[in-house]
C-alpha cells in the first residue's frame, strides 16, 4: 500500500512541476517561510501568526501585482521593463490629488485616471513590440525612463498625503478575518484559472511557446501580445494603488526597484524566461518568496542593499541553473 | 470532367529582388488528389503558402467556390475550410498533442471553458488513425518537445484533418515519415478523397506520387508548366516537365580533367551523425566534385562535419591523415575552408569593413611581432582584383556591397588562406547571374591550381556547368555518384526524387 501512496505523490509531484512549472517556486516558499517564521522571537506569542500574515500581505501586494503582470507578459514571450515606472507615475497621481474624504467622485475619478493610464502605457508598449515588432526589451526599458520622467515631473520632491480613513481601510479591513490584500490575490488567482481553462489561456501558451506556429495556427498573435502588455500596466496601476495607500504619501521613485523585484518574482515563480511555459499562480508564489526575503534581511538587521544584491543574485541563479546543471552532466560524459 | 473548388491564376510572389513565382496555375477539384510537383526552389512551397494565407500574393487570382478570394492571413483561410500541413511544422513544443492539435479550434463545455476531457477523447480517437505506427509515448496529453519528428509529423497532419477542411495541402507531409505511417496517411487521403474534398500533395518522391494522386502539375522555376493525368503518364514525363527543354543534354566533356590516375585527398567512410546515415565517398586531388540532391537532405551537414562543426561517427582521411577535427579551427589549420551559404550570419561581419572581412581568418600570417598593415593591405588589395570585387574601396563596410559582391568577400577571405580543400555550402543562393559566371571562372581557376573542391548547391544546372562529379544525396546518404556520361540534368532530378525505375538513363548507382 505505501507503495502505491508513494507512486501517487511521484505523479502528483511530476504533474505540477510538468504541466504547472510550480515545484521550485512551492519549495523555496515552504523553506524562505519556515526560516522567516523561524526567526521570529515571539513566534509562539498568541496573535503573533496573524499579525505577520495581515502585516505582511499588504506590504507584499504591490509587488505580487507587477510580479503578475510581468509573468503574463513573459509567458507570451516578452518582457515588460516600465512596470515599476508605471506604478511611479500612479503613485504620484494619487499622492497629489487625493487629498481629502470630502470629494469621494474625484477620487474615484482620479483612481479611474490612473488605471486608465495604466492600460495606455500598456498599449504602448504592446503596439511598439508586438504590432511594430520591435525589440521588448529595448523598448519597455526606453518607455520606462519616459513614465519615470513624467512621474518626476509632477512630483519633483517626496510628498502628498492621502487622507488617514484610506490608509486605515487598506490596513485593517478584513472579510471574515481575511486582509483585503490577501483576497486580491486570491482574487487574482481566480481570475487568472478562469481565463486559463479558456480560449485567451490557451492562447497565451501558444504565442509564447512559438509565435510563428500560432500564427499560422490561426490565432491572433498580435493582439495576444499587445493584451499582455495592457494587463502588465493594468495590473502595475492597481499596484500603484495599493502602494499608495500603504505609504500614504507620493514618491517619483516609488516603482523603481519593482521592475527587477517583478522579473525575479516570474523567474522564481517557474515562469520560462523563454516564454509558454509556467504558471500566474507560481508567479504569486514567485511575489511572496520575495516578500519573505525581504523580511528575513530586515530581521537579521542586515542593509537594505543586500536585498537588491540577493534579488540579483536568485534572478542569475535561477536563470543559470538550468545550463550549468546541463554543463556538469556535460563534463561528466 | 469534374468541377473545380478551387483555382488559382498566375500567382506571383516576390521576396525583395527574387522572384519565388511568376506563374503559379492550378486547378483544385474535389474528390481529386492533385500533385504538386517541381525541383529545389520551382516555387511549390510558396504556392501553397500564398493558397493558405501565409504568404501575401503579389499578383494572379485565387477562385475559390467560384468566388474571387484573397486571404490574409491564415485563420481566414481555415475558416473558408483551406488547411495545409507545412513543411516545416506548425506545431507548439511546450504545448500536449491535445492541446496543439485543437489550437484555435477548442471544443467548449456549456460554461464556456475549454473541455480537456473531450479534446484528449477526440484526440484519442484521431490517433487512432495511426494506431500501430507510432510508440506509446504518444498520447493525447503528451508534450510535443518530447516527440520525435515522425510523431510531430503525424501529430501536424491529425490537426489540419481535425479542422474538416474542404480542401487540404499537404506539403512534404511524408518526408519524415515510414513506409508504414505513409500507409496510414494514404488511407487518410482515400477517406477525404471519398468524402468529395479537394486535396493537394507536394512530395519529392516519385513512387508516392504515382500511388497516390490524379493528376499531377508541375512547376520549373515559379512557372506552371504542365499538367498530366497520372493514369496516362510515366515517371520520365514529369522529369522531363520538371528539367524543361536541354532534359538528356550531357554536358560537353571537352577540356575536363580526368582523375583516374590521381591519388584520392579525401576519403570519407561511413560518416554518420543526426543528419548523415551513412556517408562514404572519395575525392582525388584537383577535382570539383558537385553535391546535389533535394534541399534538406544532408548535404550542409556533411560539409560541416568535414570543417570539425559536427560530431560524428566514421573516419574521415584527408591528405592520407585520418582526422578526427573537434572545432573548424583544426580544419582551418589542416587546410580546410568552408564557404558558408547564408552569408549574412556565418561569413560577414557586415558593419565592417572589406579589409577587416578579408582578413578575419588571416591576422597571424601578418604578426610578427606587430601587425605588418602594409602587406595585408597589398594582399587585400590584390584579392580584391582577383575576383574582380565592384567596391568603393578597401574600408567601406561589406554591407555597402551587392549580394554578389559580399560573397566574393567571403571567399576571398578564404582563399588569402589557400586553402587545399575548398567545401562550398551553397553559395551562389540569391546570387546574380553575372557574379555568378564570374563566381564559376573563380572555380575552375583554383582548381586548375591543384585546389580540391567539394560544392554543394540546390541549382542543378550549376552543378552541371561545373562539376566533372556530383554525389547526389538522400536522407543522407549518397544515392548516386554521376559522372561522365551519366551526369545529365534529367538523371540528377531522377535520382533526387529516389525514383528508381530508370529504364532510359544509363546510371550507375553507389548506394541501393
């Protein structure tokens, strides 16, 4: 009998990592989980669990969403580089017109204004790269300096101060002892299994794994591609959303360093730099891990910097990994 | 006579200056198989892209259903019911068989989601139309990366048949395919056939042609030539359709060497890797052996083998030394150049200049201790005159230049090396007819200097004009080595195609 059993988790474990890419990304959030919590002093104090979970995701939200929207986009083969940029420039938006509770429609207004200019600069970037078939990378990264350059522009110094009632709703709401965080990416989970099991996923595999094929296949690339795009920057203003009204204030360079985050998070979520192959589900994973990260370099008391190193370094492991383990078994022949 | 679904009327195609296709004519019925025949580059492949919507036609008329059609793409076409199986696959590696075979074309359930359960169900049903032929490795949920080339193939053709197409090409479809899995397609095809649908099959292959379709058109450079009912023709007047007017022309022997007495340089045994099966041959001192055969069927590969760019099993004995060349720098230190055909990516670097690029592979004769520029200036200089090179001058980058041009470049940097066994990859392919002679007097030159040469080319003539030997290959083998009297335009396409019934040609065939 525990033969069988066995046989059974073998498939299970050979399943998830074939069909979903999900087995690296579910190990390193077991292990950076466990050593954070590990490293909690009070970790047995009542409340002390819950805490960390409410605190931690809505500090991880932001970053989770890009890390999403990037995952998309490099499952259909490219790479989005303005995402962050594109969270500065909501940020700011907010931060400077939303000032009070007394005019809920303007702010709703201004909300609205900064998810369309979310989608916009997603169109952008997906008409540049995938109508005018021009290179993602240089491209997202040339359209990254113009978002950022706006965002300077009309917020030249940190400042802006969203009203403390919106700030409090973010922290504290919850939905049967869930934190709003927690259930937007749930959410987004949703969303995303809904749409996989449907035409768009399908899709979406396709361009990704071979756009030429898909195309003489008799699918839309061009529009597939451009729809990454418009979902990277859709997702990349609520995370501009939810950045502001977790820090209350405007900072021009409030994106910059969730490009890179983004990238790791999707690399470290199983998500094929090659593109076609992973899972938005292991890129969640992929934005928490990350989170974890963070927190266990806070806890330890080490520099901030270090975060950017390791970030760096997982991204080249990661991405390494695959040819250096094919170069050992190389050698050995 | 029966009616035509569809047809199409002076197709032309250009891509920049070539033209793939000035003529394409052919007349599609239902419930008829109509072969597409032609050699290297008549246009066949661009036909049918042009048909299914790939390809933009850049004049002629497509009727379909008695209606004027253009599409622009493919899903148009699919969705009027024209589907084809390409050559080169339309399949998605990181996608199951399942999946890539209902790609565009999911079945749904009620809530509109993809139903998994009824596209592996419906896949398991579809394979059962090769059942036997193919491992058990290949089911519905498997991934296409994981299969080998025949099973893609098939998985490729269960696709364009799930679709229900009215009319169906099949491009090369049984290139990589066994005599059993061919079996099963033609089954496929009677079964369509029956069912009144139009079907059109491309093949290089003889026989298949003969078991399997109607009528058969035929195309030589871009041109629809003729069209024969298979029923009143033979294997020798679609060749002779397919070589056109000089068919049975020996070329003029006058002033060619013969080598009999010479010793062999080049000795090949048994030369096996992914692409070669097999290859032996030899080539003595001085001789311009030509390398002919269909596209695709080793030939490059074996050039890049002898330049050390491939493992390999076999021996390999040049200059009565056996070698065993693990990177083309060996080679190149042996004596060894190769003339690379897609010159844009393996021979220039275009954005420098004429000089630079002719001295690429040449910079150590000049150092010692430092660079002598006077004399490599002088060497370039006097290569330039040697092949007569249209340029500005010495500096302007090598993108300034022609096509032609340009390839002179390339081999020029081989020949300041001179080289004892020049191996040439195709490399007068959208080349002008003017370089081109000059590129053949280049040839004989060298050749008349004791160089050894091995060319490769998909242009029958040319190997013709130049060659006094020319291996014709197949599946990578070497399936007839012609020369003297045998070596005619109409006995290479013959032995291209693997036809083997060859009653009027005298042949001698190395390989059965």
């Amino acid at each position: 009998m525990p033969e069988q059993n066995k046989s059974k988790i073998a498939l299970w474990w050979r399943n998830l990592n074939v069909k979903h890419s999900l087995g690296l990304s579910l190990i390193l959030l077991v292990l950076t989980t466990v050593l954070y919590f590990a490293l909690q002093p009070n970790l047995f104090k009542s409340g002390t669990v819950s805490h960390l979970l409410t605190s931690n995701f809505r500090t991880w939200l932001p970053v989770i969403l890009v890390t999403v929207g990037q995952a998309i986009v490099i499952l259909g083969g490219g790479l989005d580089l303005s995402n962050g940029a594109i969270v500065s420039v909501g940020n700011v938006i907010l931060a400077l017109t939303v000032t009070t509770v007394d005019e809920p429609g303007k702010n709703i207004l201004m909300v609205l204004v900064v998810i369309a200019f979310g989608i916009a600069a997603g169109f952008l970037n997906g008409f540049f790269t995938a109508y005018l078939g021009l290179q993602p990378v240089i491209i997202t990264f040339a359209s990254s300096f113009v978002y950022s350059g706006l965002a300077l522009l009309l917020l030249p110094s940190p400042g802006g101060n969203i009203p403390r009632e919106y700030t409090t709703f973010y922290r504290s709401t919850q939905f049967l002892g869930i934190p709003l965080a927690l259930i937007v990416i749930v959410l987004i989970a949703l969303i995303w299994t809904f749409f996989r099991r449907r035409k768009y996923g399908q899709f979406l595999f396709a361009v990704g794994g071979n756009d030429k094929a898909a195309y003489t296949t008799g699918v839309p690339v061009t529009w597939v591609k451009i729809s990454t795009y418009v979902i990277s920057g859709f997702l990349a203003s609520l995370a501009a959303i939810s950045y502001t009204l977790l820090t209350g204030s405007g900072l021009s360079s409030s994106g910059d360093d969730m490009t890179l985050a983004s990238v790791t998070g999707a690399v470290l979520g199983g998500i094929s730099m090659s593109g076609g192959a992973g899972s938005v589900l292991g890129a969640i994973f992929g934005g928490i891990v990350l989170g974890n990260i963070r927190n266990i370099i806070s806890t330890l008391k080490l520099n901030s910097w270090w975060r950017t190193l390791v970030n760096a370094l997982l991204i080249v492991l990661v991405l390494a990994g695959p040819g250096l383990i094919n170069l050992l078994r190389r050698k050995k022949k | 006579m029966k009616s035509i679904v569809l047809c199409t009327e002076n197709i032309e195609k250009r891509f920049g200056g070539v033209i793939a296709l000035k003529d394409g004519s052919i007349e599609i019925r239902p419930g008829e198989v109509l072969a597409l025949v032609g050699s290297n580059g008549s246009g066949k492949s661009t036909l049918t892209k042009v048909i299914t919507g790939v390809l933009s036609s850049d004049g002629g008329t497509i009727t379909y259903h008695d209606k004027p059609v253009s599409y622009s793409n493919p899903m148009a076409a699919q969705r009027a019911g024209i589907m084809a199986v390409y050559q080169e696959l339309s399949l998605i590696p990181s996608l199951t068989v399942a999946q890539n075979i209902w790609l565009a074309n999911e079945p749904k359930t009620r809530f509109g989601s993809i139903d998994s359960k009824t596209m592996n169900a419906e896949t398991a049903k579809l394979l059962t139309l090769f059942e036997g032929t193919f491992q058990p490795s290949l089911h519905p949920e498997a991934y296409v990366r994981d299969l080998p080339l025949d099973e893609r193939q098939i998985v490729e053709i269960l696709k364009a048949y799930s679709r229900k197409p009215e009319v169906l090409i099949l491009d090369e479809a049984t290139a990589s395919l066994d005599s059993k899995q061919v079996n099963c397609l033609f089954d496929l095809i009677q079964l369509l056939k029956s069912e009144d649908k139009g079907l059109v099959f491309v093949s290089h292959r003889m026989d298949e042609i003969f078991r399997i379709a109607d009528r058969a058109v035929i195309l030589r450079n871009g041109k629809t030539v003729g069209e024969v009912l298979i029923a009143d023709s033979n294997e020798d007047e679609i060749v002779h359709l397919m070589v056109g007017s000089n068919v049975g022309l020996t070329r003029e022997l006058g002033g060619r060497m013969t080598f009999s007495a010479q010793e062999s340089v080049l000795i090949v045994e048994d030369l096996e890797n992914e692409q070669l099966n097999g290859v032996s041959f030899n080539i003595k001192q001085g001789e311009l052996v030509g390398i002919g055969g269909l596209r695709g069927q080793g030939q490059s590969s074996l050039l890049h083998t002898l330049f050390g760019n491939s493992h390999y099993t076999g021996k390999i004995t040049l200059f009565d030394e056996t070698l065993s060349f693990d990177h083309p720098k060996e080679a190149i230190e042996h004596g060894v150049a190769l003339i690379p055909g897609d010159r844009a990516t393996e021979g220039l670097l275009l954005l420098r200049s004429i000089f630079e690029n002719f001295h690429l592979p040449n910079w150590a004769k000049y150092c010692r201790p430092l660079l002598k520029m006077k004399s490599a200036h002088s060497d370039a200089e006097e290569m330039g005159k040697q092949l007569n090179l249209i340029m500005e001058s010495l500096d302007a980058p090598v993108s300034s230049l022609s096509g032609g041009n340009a390839q002179k470049v390339v081999i020029g940097k081989w020949l300041l090396r001179e080289p004892k066994l020049l191996l040439l990859d195709d490399p007068t392919k959208g080349v002008d007819v003017g370089t081109k002679s000059e590129f053949y007097k280049l040839l004989v030159k060298l050749q008349e200097n004791g160089t050894t040469i091995l060319f490769y080319s998909s242009d029958e003539q040319e190997l013709l004009d130049l060659c006094e030997r020319v291996l014709v290959m197949q599946d990578g083998k070497v399936k007839a080595d012609l020369s003297g009297d045998n070596l005619t335009e109409a006995n290479l396409v013959f032995h291209s195609m693997g036809a083997t019934n060859n009653n009027n040609h005298h042949e001698e065939s190395t390989h059965a």
